[in-house]
C-alpha cells in the first residue's frame, strides 16, 4: 500500500513555467493576420451624444475598419435578472454616455499604434449632462436621472420585513454609519480577447483572461447571433481575478463581432489607464446599522439600512447588499435581524464581483457594530464576542436571515488566534504605552467572521479518464486563475489512484474540452470540482478492481490500491499496472462479460447546500499620533477551510487575501470628482501597497470538516480578505479608542486618521474647559 499524500504541503505544479517566463497568457499568442483593437472611449461622465465623426480615423494609415454602434448593430446586454431592462447596456453607447470611459467607437487596425492613432482622430460632439457619482446622491429627490424613462436612480430595492420589537429587551441601542468603499480589482493582467473566426468553422474562437469560459461563451453567442456550439472560449493562463474578470465584459462582445465582421483574428489589449475605469469594480457600500445589547452584552437584535452603488449599468455588484445581509449575523446568535436597501444607478464604472463579495461587507458591519456595544457597555472585546457565539453543538445552525451553517467551532478559532497573538501581553503593552503618554499608539483589532463559498453555484462537471500508458486525464469545469487547482486536482487522483502525479493531466478552460462549466468563483472549486473528480475517479476505480480481480482471480473487496496500480491485499506480487488496466479494459477478451470498454466516467456532481468557512483575526497596528500614518505591524489569522488538502496553498489563499483585505482598511479606495471625473485613474493616485507596507502574516487553521461533501473541504479564496478588513479597521480604531474616536471610515488615510486624532483633542480640550 501506499501513503497518503493529502494533508501534505507539495509545491505548485503551475510555478514553474510562470517563474521561468515561459506561461503563455492572452497576450503572448502570435495569430496570422492579427489586426489590433483600440476603444474610444468616452472622457465626460454623462451626456447626449450629439455626433461621432470617423472621417478621418477611417483615412489613417493601417485602418481596417471603425465601428459606432450602429455599424455592429449588437443587442443591449442584460443586468442582473432583477436589474429592470431600462438599465441594460449598449456594447457601444448609442445617444448618451453614462460614465467616463463607456466605449463610443471601436477602431481596429494593423498594428497598436496605428489603432491608437486612428482613434484619437475620431471626433465625439457631446452635449454634457448633470452627473451624480455618489450612490447616497442619486437616490435623493431631484438628483439628475440617468434613465429618465425609468423615472428614478433605484436599480434595486431590498425591502426588510416589518418589526417594531427588534430591540426588545435591549438594555443600548449603538448605531453607526459604516463606508465600505468602491475598489478597483487592479489583476497584474488586465483584460483583453484575441478573437479567431472561422474556427469552428461558421464559429469563432475567443482566448480570454476569465474566469468563466462558459460565462463568456453564453454571453457572446447571442449577442453574435451564433449558437453557442459555434463559440470556442479559452483561457490560458490568467494573471489574477478577484471577480472582476469573473464578469461578462461588452468589450469582449465588440471584439468578436469585428472579428467576424472583418473576416479575420482581432485583439484587444486593455491599458493599465482603461483598466482603471472601465473594468468592474467592488465593494461601494454605505451602510447604517443599530445593534441592542443587554447590560451583559447580550446582542438581542440587529437593524440595518444599505446603501448599494451598482454604477452606470447596474449588475452584481447592485445585488451584493443581499448577500451582506445573509451573512450580517456573523457567528453570533441573533434574535432578530432587520435589514433593508436600495441600489442606486451612479454615473461611474460598473460594479460586479470583488474578493469576498458581499460577505467582508458583512463581516465588516456586524464586527465594526459589535466592537462600538463592546465600548459602550465597558466589555473587552474578546468577552463579548464568546458571549454571543453559536455553540458547536447547535449546528446546522440556521440565522434569522435564512443561511444555514453547516459546521463550525467558532471558540476555537479564536482561542487559537489569541495564543498566537499573546492577546493579554499586547493589552498589557498597549496599557503601558498609554500610561507613559507615547506618541505611537497601538491598536488592537479583534474579528471573528463566517463567510459562505460555493454561494448558489453547487455543481460542477468532471470527467476521469485512464490512457493505455497508465496516465490519467482528469477534466473539470473549473478555471484556474491562480489558485493552484492543477497541483490540488492531480493530488486527488494521486492519492485516490496511487499514480504520481506528474502522470495526471489536468485539462480545464476551455470549452471544447468539456459540456458545460461553473468556472472558478465564490470559493468553490475544490469542494465543487475535487469533488467532482474524486467521485468520478472512484466510479473509474470499481470498475478497474471489478477489471483486476477478474483478471487475478480474487475476490474484488480484495483488491487494493498499490503503487501505480491495483494489487490483491496481502498479495503484493499479484499486481497490475494501471497501464495494465487499460489495455485489459479496451479489449473484448480480457474483460468480464457485460463490462463496458475503457476506464473513463464523466458526471456533473452537486453538492447538497453551500458551506461556511470561519474563522478569528487578529490586527496590531502602530498609529503615529503626530501625523496619523498608520502601520500594520502584526496580523494573526486562523482560518478554518474544513478539511485541508494541502496546507502550502491554503496559507497562500489566506496571505494574498489578508494583504487585500488590509489594503482596503488602509490604502484602496476608488474616487470621482462632483463631476463624476476619475480621480484614481492610473496607478499613481490609486494606492496598492507593495509588500514593503505590510508585515509577514501569522497564518495557522482550525481544521472542522463539512459533511457537505467528500473531502470534508469548504473555500479558502476569500476567508481572508472577510477577517481581514473588520481587524485591521477595528485596531485602527482601537489605537485611538481611550482618546474618545469611536469609528474611522476605511480606507484610514493619514489625513483621516489625523483629522480624528485632532477632533477628539479638541473636544476633550472643550470639555475640560466646560467643566471648569
């Protein structure tokens, strides 16, 4: 028998050829008779197109073709289901622009520059409109409608139910009003297409940088007027996601009409400076919250009111405030939870899908709330998180929003993120620092968090072949973007086989590899998609020791799993190679009567409900009480992912979201003028921290399988970003909690920061003054 190798830290398959240079991404193909793609994009936020002229464009040199939208003709896109159909988006904007960089016109020819050129030659008349691009703006009577058809800016409303007792038995009421603010997905690679017709013939082929190639080909066939059977999309390999490219983008929709248009490949490349303001963005909350307390800091209910930004062209990112209140109970038991909102049409980019989506929102609300009743009543904030928990042996455990947990251990957690931390020795500090008056302050940032994964999406394809030179090619409807998928799946099939993994294939992304795919979002392709494949290749494992024990003459509970083949226990020389196995399964004689030829299964499997990862973050920030920068000097993190496959790329997961979620407490935000001008449109003023701002994380786990699946596995993609944000943000406020600062907006800027520090000196300095 062999050892199991799951459980074990093994280093990524995908590194190699990513380290070496040698990854091929969108960018990197060479086609034949390439022509280049170049947008014209709009540069004023709202306005009447009055005229687009391409006169010249059209004369410049290496000019191919230049397209308005009426020489595409292509459908509007469809929002959200719930999004009314008003707000749908033209691929190419028809009589009026809606946000700075909408695409007016589409320029394609032989080289970049040329493209480039030629656009600068079109010339768009606007007559320009009132623009709103502050969410709370555009849903106040009289703001400037962008679809005046419609008749206001609400894109969705989320209506709570009615209930006056919600505070009932409360002892405190602590409100507070809570900015999540819009981030840009910034991926290391931007967006873009290379779009092939005539391949399948009548068809056209599309290589794109997403998460979802079936996403993209639903999408692009009826907008071309094609079947979906005639539209191949592939993604190669993919420098980065976070949902922003989990989104279904009209820039790929007018590429593949002007590649068919024109009769050969065109590619589109996305700037850094069009990246900035057309690709989806995240987050955009505001959100209004009040929790009742008794006097032992027991929570008896939770009210709320969301404000959601969707953007010019509202779509999931309109549909996120749903998910925060689903999620707005946290780990804690609350009575009774009330929560409402609007989402408002905004003259701003699109916002989608971004690292969390919707759940470090909630996470954010309960904890930043939950933190304020914990000052208020005088409870350290640790206490009055145990006293609210929900006990591990309530579980499932189903809140009043209607999710239902299915496994957790949230004490645990948190007991293990305060060891690692030294919880009592950095109050201790944190004490003594105050008492001697030190003009560094430190603050430290409890959260406890539990987040959904595989969110509605509950079923993926899988299929497992064994070839006749023993290999194993394992396809799956999952698409990789980072996240280590080939390393994790051929692990699986090692350890379920007893093949070396450098003998498995793993095909993904790419529609004519596979029927049909969910892609890779919300967490869930190792419980969704591993799952998948450790159930077809156990199908495909039956049917191979059926194979073998006929073939040795033993009884099939006797045979067994050796190494690199299947063996008859005990027996150790009675074996047969996988190879072995194939070549028996593909011929008539040597299988038993009845038995089907090959080893090979193909299934879509389904998970029963979504899971709920957990865990408790601690944050140590220094605040310079002079200047009010702000430093993060030490985060611990134990998540709980349920059963760990491998720990190598769950510590991965939970660096790369922690750094995300503490660069929105303390350096993203993405920003308009009144105008609704971009004012972070380039990477200059928008700030993405480097990993000299930010400390080595103290990662670690809880291990608390499911039962939902197989593995016992839930998501890790997203865990840290959802404990991040509310401990950073929480211990920046902690710094500067015994001056009298109750909450900071993220992102906490110096200035913010300083601006808190000096208003609470003055308002102590008032107060003293009024005492005498």
């Amino acid at each position: 028998m062999y050892g199991s190798i799951l459980g074990n830290a093994v280093l990524r398959r995908e590194d190699p050829e990513i380290l070496l240079g040698e990854a091929r991404y969108f960018d990197d193909l060479r086609v034949e008779g390439l022509a280049r793609l170049v947008f014209v994009r709009s540069t004023v936020a709202h306005a009447m197109i009055e005229g687009i002229d391409t006169g010249d464009a059209k004369t410049m040199p290496g000019v191919v073709a230049v397209f308005t939208a009426g020489d595409l003709a292509l459908p509007d896109v469809q929002g959200f289901m719930m999004i009314p159909t008003v707000m749908n988006r033209p691929p190419l904007a028809l009589d009026r622009v809606r946000f700075v960089g909408e695409i007016v016109a589409a320029v394609v020819a032989e080289t970049f520059a040329q493209a480039v050129d030629a656009a600068e030659r079109v010339i768009v008349e606007y007559d320009a409109l009132p623009a709103v691009a502050v969410a709370e703006e555009a849903l106040a009577e009289g703001a400037p409608l962008l679809f005046p058809e419609h008749g206001s800016n609400v894109a969705l409303t989320m209506r709570a139910h009615e209930d006056d007792t919600v505070f009932d038995g409360a002892d405190v009421v602590v409100a507070g009003t809570f900015l999540n603010q819009r981030l840009a997905g910034v991926p290391m690679e931007s967006n873009g297409i290379v779009a092939v017709p005539g391949t399948p013939a009548g068809g056209i082929t599309l290589w794109v940088p997403t998460q979802g190639p079936h996403a993209v080909r639903d999408a692009v066939a009826p907008v071309l007027g094609i079947d979906a059977s005639l539209v191949r999309v592939v993604a190669p390999v993919v420098g980065g996601g976070f949902g922003s490219k989990a989104a279904v983008c009209v820039e790929h929709m007018i590429a593949a009409a002007a590649a068919l248009k024109i009769g050969r490949p065109v590619k589109w490349t996305e700037t850094r400076s069009e990246n900035m303001v057309a690709m989806v963005q995240g987050r955009g909350q505001v959100q209004r919250v009040e929790l009742g307390l008794k006097r032992d800091g027991t929570i008896v209910g939770l009210r709320g009111d969301i404000v959601g930004d969707g953007g010019a062209y509202p779509i999931l990112g309109a549909v996120m405030m749903f998910m925060t209140r689903t999620m707005s109970s946290g780990v804690y038991r609350i009575p009774k939870i009330v929560i409402g909102g609007r989402a408002a049409a905004t003259n701003t980019t699109p916002t989608a899908a971004y690292r969390g989506a919707g759940r470090p929102e909630a996470a954010s609300l309960i904890e930043r709330i939950i933190d304020m009743g914990a000052a208020e009543l005088g409870i350290d904030p640790v206490e009055i998180r145990r006293r609210n928990f929900i006990p591990p042996d309530e579980f499932p455990y189903t809140t009043a929003t209607g999710a239902t947990y299915d496994i957790g251990d949230y004490a645990r957690a948190l007991d293990a993120a305060l060891a690692a931390a030294g919880y009592d020795d950095l109050r201790a500090e944190q004490r003594a620092r105050r008492a001697r008056g030190d003009s560094t302050l430190m603050g430290i940032g409890v959260s406890c968090y539990v987040e959904i994964t595989a969110p509605g999406i509950l079923s993926e394809f899988a299929a497992l072949a064994i070839g006749a030179d023993g290999s194993v090619t394992v396809t799956v409807g999952t698409s990789a973007h980072g996240q280590g998928h080939e390393t994790a799946f051929a692990m699986l099939v090692s350890n379920l086989l007893g093949v070396p993994m450098d003998s498995v294939r793993v095909v993904q992304a790419d529609t004519a590899a596979m029927p049909t795919g969910s892609g890779t979002m919300g967490s869930r392709s190792l419980q969704i998609g591993g799952s998948a494949i450790l159930e077809a290749g156990k199908v495909v494992l039956e049917k191979a020791k059926q194979l073998a024990a006929h073939l040795l003459e033993a009884n099939p509970d006797d045979i067994v799993v050796g190494d690199g083949g299947l063996e008859v226990s005990g027996v150790p020389v009675s074996v047969l190679s996988w190879a072995d196995l194939a070549s028996a399964a593909a011929d008539d004689a040597s299988r038993p009567a009845g038995m089907a030829p090959g080893l090979e299964y193909e299934h879509d499997w389904v998970q029963e409900a979504s899971s709920f990862p957990f865990g408790a973050h601690v944050a140590v920030v220094e605040v310079d009480s002079e200047t009010g920068d702000v430093r993060l000097v030490r985060h611990i993190a134990v998540d709980d992912c349920g059963r760990i496959l491998n720990p190598l790329l769950v510590a991965g997961q939970q660096h790369g979201g922690i750094a995300q979620g503490a660069s929105q407490v303390l350096f993203e935000e993405v920003r308009w003028d009144g105008d609704g001008n971009p004012v972070t449109a380039n990477l200059m003023d928008y700030k993405v921290p480097s990993a000299a701002e930010l400390p080595s994380f103290e990662v670690s786990n809880t291990e608390t399988p499911t039962p939902l699946n197989p593995l016992g596995a839930k998501g890790i993609g997203e865990s840290g970003t959802t404990g991040a944000t509310p401990a950073v943000q929480n211990a920046v406020v902690d710094a500067l909690a015994h001056l009298g600062v109750r909450h900071i907006d993220m992102p906490a800027t110096p200035e913010r920061v300083w601006r808190a520090i000096e208003e609470a000196r003055r308002a102590r300095t008032t107060g003293e003054q009024q005492a005498r």
